[in-house]
C-alpha cells in the first residue's frame, strides 16, 4: 500500500507544477499575400499560473520553416493579454500554402501550448484583365484598357508592363494598377482574330502574364484585274478575273462591282461579281472600236483596265434573184461614193452609189432595173483600199467577184431606149440615182436640139402658108360686104 500511495502522491506533485496557458489569434491573417507584403498577427495569450518562458512564432510553407519571432515572456495567472506581432515582409523564400505557427514555451524550451493557423498562401503572382476589347479596322485608333492586380485584389502600385501586339513590344505605364495606354491599330496586321500579350513586375519580383483577344476587321485595300486579252476583235470572248485584297494582300470573301464601257461611255456591263471570280464576257459582232474601259471598284477602290478593239472594215456581197446584197461585217459604217462594175462578155457597166451602211446591216439593189438582161461578172471598188470585201458565190468558189449572175432586165422603156445607145459604146450607164456620163448627156441635148429644129421650121413653114392665104380671103370679103350694101 505505501508503494501505491507514493505513486500517486508523484503524479499529483507532477500534475500540479504543469501551466495550462491558451494561445488564440485575435486579429488572424490574411488568405493571400503577395511578394513583399506584411504579414501581421495578433495573438491573445492566457495562462492558468504565472509564465516565466518565451513566445515563439514560426512560418511554414512545405518543407521550410522560418521562425521570424521570438520573445521572453512574463503572464500572470488568469490574466489575458494582448500581444501584436512585428510585420513579417514576405520574400521569395516562403511561397505555396503556408502556415503559422505559435507557441509559448517554457524556459527549459518545453512546449506549454501551440496555435496553428492553416491555409495561408504566399504567391509572386499577379493578375492582368483587360475590359472593352472589341472588333477594330486597320490603322483605328483605340484604348488599351485594363488592370493589374495582386491576388487579395489590391491594385499593384507600381509595375512595369509590356504587352505584344502584331509581334511588336510596347512599354506601358501603371498607375495606381490601373492600365490606359492609346493605341493604333497597325494598318498592315492580319484580318482575324489578334491577340495582346501582356507581361508584368513589380518591385518585388510578382509578375503577370496574360492574353486577350480582338478582332481586326478586313480592309479592302487592292484589287487585282486582270485580263485574258489587251487586244481584241469582235466575237471575242475576253476573261475577266477579279480579286479583292485585304490590308496585306490576304483574299477577302467579298463581292464588287465590275463594269465594262465602250469608247463612247455606254455601260455595255455592270454587276456585282464574287472575290476571286472569272466574268466571260462576249463582244458583239458589230461592236465599235476603241478603247474599253473595265472597272472593278468596292467602295471607294477601283481598277481600270483598258481592253483595245481595232477599227475592222468589212463587206460581204452576195446575189439572189437579181439582187445584189451588200452586208457590212465591220464595225464602223460604211460611207464611201464606190463604183460597182458589171461585166457580160466585152461589154463593162458601172453604176456608181453613194453608200451609207451601219454595221450589221443589209443593202439591196435590184440589178434587173438598172442593167440590161444578160449573165455578167460583178465587183465593187471602194475608194479605200483598206477595205475588205468577201464575195459570196453561189457555188462556194473563192473569187475577187461575183461571177455568172444571171440578171433580168426588168428596165423601163425609157432606160432602155437611152442605155440601150450607151450599151453599144461599151460606155457607163446610170444607177437610178441621177447619175449619166457626159456622153449621155451630150447625145441627149443633141436629140433635143434636132427636135427643137424641126420644130422650128415646120413651124414657121406654116406661118408662111397662112401669110400668103391671107390678101386672097380679103379681097374676096370686100367684093361680098359690097354687094350687100347694093342691094339695100
């Protein structure tokens, strides 16, 4: 029993030298902090007996622990006290998630009571936003907007930032965290979707890294216009190939008006035609030459491209039942005072005409009213040389003229009474338009002249007579009117 006894009255005597104390923070931490921040704590301390030891506060992030303070320190029993922390500046040493560590301890370094706060995190990053970024043209002029902040969401004082754009670097300013920087948009940066790369630090080595993103508008800037041809002819089929370029000479998905318009200015063409397109477009038989004017415009670009077409003079002649069919397959009108020739055996007729055809139409003349009837060789001879002239055979045989026409003589009488004198000369004979040779026209005043003779003289021929008849119807009328008078 004495053994037992004296057991328990150590225990007791143990017991009651140990000091119950209590160790709270009144004034905890915060959840975040930065580089360079000041980590403060307040701590209240309460003992069951008087304390005579040290107070021991210590940081622990992982495997690292840094005690940043340690004091003797006096309680009374059952007396509270107050005791704040010098600041703890945080530093590269310490990041992640940490925690404090609080403890009294006696003198013989016995541990009386520990307090540990939990879930503190030390970090040396920062947070970069941008606000209001949108869709932009080519060489606007805008904002750069935003923030830069440390993670508890306190503004960063003083920083320096850079950000990257269209793969150029630009230092920008920060005051107070916040973020104002004018800016041009570059006029040669790619349509699409672009990017701001931003970096940031501070004095105590946070940084920041962020990305935000903008649209660049496409720019028409160029139009390519091209041509399969520079100089064409009629029943041309010219290609015109069309391309609307951006700011850097990238394809737009866009359309543009292409037109075309002949040398006197009529728009022949007009549409709006696909990027990166092909337009077929057909010129007329009979259209007139000169310069073309293509134009493909959007908005207030454009490109011209002259397309030349020769002046073509061309007539193609042909017959049909005694007419002669005269086509003008060129593109300017035909205005000429030519002289067609017909010829049947040794005999050789001209008919001479003023000509006025307009491309693209026929003329008519009906052989039968002014040649007599007969087969006859036909050919036209222009004033101009430069002119072409297509004889269609009936046969299909390739000749200078028009051969073996059979022509009916479908003449007036007159015609025929006075070309029929001309024809035994060999000589000219007249269109219908008024035209004679000067043989005719002597032979004609000669005929006249002789009539007019004749005339003359069977004309006073007969005065004559009348004269000499005349005394004798006198004397006769006396010898009445004599007898008359007689008798009463």
């Amino acid at each position: 029993m004495d053994l037992k006894y004296a057991r328990l009255v150590m225990i007791f005597l143990l017991f009651s030298t140990i000091t119950y104390a209590s160790i709270e923070l009144s004034q905890p931490p915060e959840r975040v902090y930065n580089l360079g921040d000041k980590l403060s704590v307040e701590l209240s301390l309460i003992t069951d007996k008087d304390f005579d030891g040290f107070l021991r506060v210590t940081i622990a992030c992982g495997d690292i622990q840094i005690p940043f303070f340690i004091t003797p320190m006096k309680l009374q029993a059952k007396r509270q006290i107050i005791k704040e922390i010098p600041e703890l500046t945080t530093s590269g040493h310490i990041l992640g998630e940490c925690r404090i560590i609080s403890d009294l301890v006696s003198a013989g370094m016995i541990l009386v009571d520990e307090k540990i706060e939990e879930g503190i995190l030390i970090t040396n990053k920062l947070n970069i936003t941008f606000s209001g970024l949108g869709n932009y043209q080519p060489g606007q002029d805008i904002t750069i907007e935003g923030e830069l902040k440390k993670l508890s969401g306190e503004y960063v004082k003083n920083a320096s930032l850079g950000i990257y754009i269209n793969k150029k670097e630009y230092d920008v300013a920060v005051n107070g965290g916040i973020i104002r920087y004018p800016f041009k948009i570059p006029d040669d940066i790619k349509s699409g979707m672009q990017y701001i790369t931003a970096t940031a630090e501070d004095e105590y080595g946070n940084k920041a890294e962020a990305v935000a993103g903008f649209t660049v508008q496409p720019k028409p800037t160029t139009i390519g216009l091209s041509l399969n041809m520079d100089l064409a002819k009629p029943d041309d089929e010219i290609e015109i190939a069309v391309k609307l370029l951006d700011q850097i000479g990238d394809l737009m998905n866009s359309t543009m008006m292409v037109s075309i318009k002949n040398p006197g200015g009529d728009r022949l063409y007009s549409e709006d035609v696909q990027s990166n397109s092909v337009v077929v477009y057909h010129i007329d038989r009979y259209a007139m030459p000169g310069e073309y004017i293509i134009r493909a415009e959007n908005g207030n670009i454009y490109s011209n491209k002259s397309l030349i077409l020769p002046k073509i003079e061309r007539l193609n002649l042909s017959y049909e039942d005694n007419l002669l069919q005269i086509n003008n397959e060129g593109n300017v009108i035909y205005e000429d005072n030519a002289e067609i020739i017909a010829e049947s055996g040794s005999k050789r007729f001209s008919i001479k005409k003023n000509w006025l055809i307009a491309p693209g139409e026929l003329e008519n003349i009906d052989l039968s009213m002014d040649l007599p009837g007969g087969v006859y060789n036909l050919s036209l001879i222009p004033s101009d040389n430069k002119l072409r002239i297509d004889y269609a055979n009936p046969d299909g045989q390739v000749e200078n003229k028009l051969i073996n026409l059979q022509i009916d003589d479908n003449r007036a009488l007159y015609k025929k009474m006075t070309q029929g004198i001309s024809s035994i000369t060999g000589r000219v004979i007249g269109s219908g338009e008024g035209f004679t040779t000067p043989f005719y026209i002597l032979l004609l005043l000669i005929i006249l002249l002789v009539i007019l003779i004749v005339a003359h003289r069977i004309y006073y021929s007969r005065i004559n007579q009348e004269l000499e008849i005349l005394p004798k119807k006198r004397s006769d009328v006396s010898r009445m009117l004599d007898g008359l008078f007689k008798k009463k």
